[in-house]
C-alpha cells in the first residue's frame, strides 16, 4: 500500500516517470487506479523482468540474497533501499525467526556464530549504500534496530517516514456529554498478526477494567484479519465491559468516511494510525512485541512520539512505572476531544502529508548513486549454502 500510494502520487502529479513491478494477482496490481502509473507484470517461470540502465530500482529494504531472482539488473542500474521494518536488514536464521525478533540477546549469539558471514555481508552492504546515499529509514525504530542487531553505527541518517494523503473531512468536535449519552466508539485498524496483538491485548485488558471508571458505555470496533483473530474473539468474551464488534476488511477507498462516521478514537500501529491522525482522531500508537505485554506498558498518544515512528519495538523505554496510562489518556478525550483531536491533525500535517513527504523521497532518490554492478563486486548478493539449502528443502516439502 504504502509504494503503490507514493507512486501513484508521484506519476499522476508528473514528478517522475514510475513503474511498479508485480505478480498480475498482486495487491499493487489489483488496486493500482492512476494510469499514468505504468506496471510491469513479474513470472519468473515466463521470463525475467529486465531493469535497465538508466532505471533507479526502488525497495523496501531486504537482505541482498533476498532480491528476486526473476529480477535482472543493468550493472549500472542504480538501487535504492527503504527501510520500513525493523528487521528487513538482519539477517534471520530458518526456524528461529520469531525468537530472534523476540530476543536481541540470542540473535546477536546467532548472527556472531551460524550466521557470522551473513552479518558481514550485510554490513558490507550497509556502508556502501550509506556511502552512496542509497539508504533511507522511515523512522528512528528502523534506524536503532538494524544499529543494535547488526553491531553498526549510521553516523547521519536520513529518514523520510511513511507518507498519507491530506483529508477534505473537517474536524470532529465532540465532549463528554456527547459521549455520556451515546458511547465512545473505540476502533483498531490493522492485521492480527503475533507481533501486533500483544499489546492489543493489553489495551483492551486495561481499557476493560477502566470502562466504569470512566462512565461511558465504550464500543470496540475491530477491524482486520489475520492468525489472531479467532484469539481475540474468543478472548474478548471475558472482557464483559467493552461491546465488540468485528470487521475483516474495509477497502482502501472506503476506510476514511468510516472512520469518520463511526468513529471516535483510533488504535493502531504502522501505516493504519495515520488514517486517523489525518481525520483529527484521537489516535494511540501501539508498539511492536513479541511476547505477553504487562500492565505497565505506557500508552502514548502519536503527537507524543518522536522520530516519526509507527510503532517501537517493545524495550524498556514502554513501560511506565505510575502505571494508569491508558486511564489517563482516555480521561484527556473524554475532557479535551478538540485539543487532543488537533494535536493528532498538525503531527499529521508535519511530518507524514504525502505532497511533502514525496517530494523529500524524490530529492532522497536522486541524490544516491549505488550501482548493482557495486553490489556484484561487494560479492554480497549470493545465498550461500545455509539459505540456498534451507529454499531448496522448504521447495522439497511443498512449501512457497
């Protein structure tokens, strides 16, 4: 969604002549609407896909050997990495994934042992982009992350964080009369996957045992699918406070006037918390975990973060040790809806309007120079046996 959304802006407004890569059934492919925004279709069982010389590849950023092999570069075909994820550039062993996400203590172990000629080829990676100012991260997360993993220091990083387009839908003014009679409609926007649910959860723990505190009849509205879901509605039934509603999926194009018509108050983490950082929503930002969360964890609105993040990974920084964080943010809503809602607007407007983030991303893409035939000499693009014979194994068990 998030490169669709840039490309588009950037080919419909004539800022640059763009391609999309992607299989014909592919979310870009099917949801792609500006014709000016040309596709090219990917089958590596048909033919490779050419990128040529004067082409400046755009990713998200990945581990080198991860590149797809039906993609084949001009030696002077320029790349251009994206980090958008924590993790994109760590290398992970197979089977230990999860934990290595989980734990920085056993994937430093791991990378500094069974994956020690990974960890240098990565690295290898890191200081040429850096050097050719062909890398950029969306957020300080990102940055922290891949610094902490990979036992490396970007001295001046360069970040562009995730872009949105503006909304024509005006402010919602609300008080707490208005929800005193009518409820406060809470909402999440994003997949049930493991590494979002925990602190879901927690949220809607806490938010459960605070509901008669607050007086106002509270309405969670869940939106999205994933692994999780049939987790979260089974779970929901003990949480007697809160009445739930779920949602599988909202398209794109309807999610807006949604938001705005049927909800108060956003929960989300990534992309998804703009949506309603751009309505003027109230909106709490989530962080990232792998494991149970505690009661502790410190809620925080999206105004209140830095380093245009959308979601820290869980550390010790999340916690609060007053505890009642959430209590105190709802109590803000609740008591100040239009500053709270405003806050959310201009932190939208500041640092994550799509017109101005693009803008920031051209000049970003411009400006590198690192050249796939730079990657070939840095001999860091092979698989090497470890990942060759884990793809041929997994292809051997039927798996894609």
């Amino acid at each position: 969604m998030l490169f669709l959304r840039l490309a588009e802006h950037l080919a419909g407004k004539g800022l640059a002549d763009c391609y999309i890569v992607d299989y014909a059934d592919g979310f870009m492919a099917k949801n792609r609407s500006e014709p000016r925004l040309k596709i090219i279709y990917y089958d590596p069982d048909f033919k490779s896909v050419y990128i040529p010389e004067s082409a400046i590849a755009v990713f998200q950023s990945m581990t080198p050997w991860s590149i797809y092999p039906g993609l084949k570069f001009h030696p002077s075909a320029r790349i251009f990495y994206w980090n958008c994820y924590p993790f994109n550039l760590v290398p992970l062993l197979p089977g230990f994934r999860k934990r290595m996400q989980g734990s920085e203590v056993f994937a430093r172990q791991v990378l500094n042992t069974v994956l020690r000629a990974y960890l240098f080829k990565v690295r290898r990676m890191i200081n040429l982009m850096v050097l050719k100012k062909a890398l950029i991260f969306m957020d300080r997360p990102n940055l922290e992350v891949t610094e902490r993993f990979l036992g490396v220091k970007i001295k001046i990083p360069k970040f562009i964080p995730i872009p949105l387009a503006s909304s024509k839908i005006c402010l919602l003014s609300k008080s707490k009369k208005v929800f005193a009679k009518d409820g406060m409609r809470v909402a999440w926007v994003g997949r049930l996957v493991e590494f979002k649910f925990h602190t879901l959860y927690r949220f809607l723990l806490e938010l459960n045992r605070i509901q008669l505190t607050l007086g106002v009849t509270l309405e969670v509205v869940i939106i999205g699918d994933g692994d999780f879901m049939c987790d979260l509605i089974a779970l929901s039934s003990g949480m007697p406070n809160l009445n739930f509603s779920f949602i599988d999926h909202i398209s794109p194009s309807m999610m807006e006037e949604y938001l705005a018509n049927n909800v108060d108050m956003l929960v989300a983490m990534g992309t998804s918390a703009l949506e309603g950082a751009r309505l003027g929503l109230p909106t709490l930002l989530l962080d990232v975990a792998h494991a149970p969360v505690s009661s502790n964890y410190k809620f925080q609105w999206l105004h209140e973060r830095n380093g245009f993040t959308l979601g820290d990974v869980v550390n010790s920084r999340s916690f609060d040790e007053k505890g009642n964080s959430l209590e105190r943010k709802m109590f803000e809503v609740l008591l100040h809806y239009q500053e709270v809602s405003k806050k959310s607007l201009d932190y939208f407007k500041k640092n994550h309007e799509l017109s101005c983030v693009a803008k920031a991303f051209l000049r970003a893409v411009y400006r590198s120079d690192c050249r796939y035939s730079e990657f070939v000499s840095a001999k860091i693009v092979r698989r090497g046996i470890l990942y060759t014979a884990f793809s041929v194994l997994r292809k051997g068990l039927g798996f894609t």
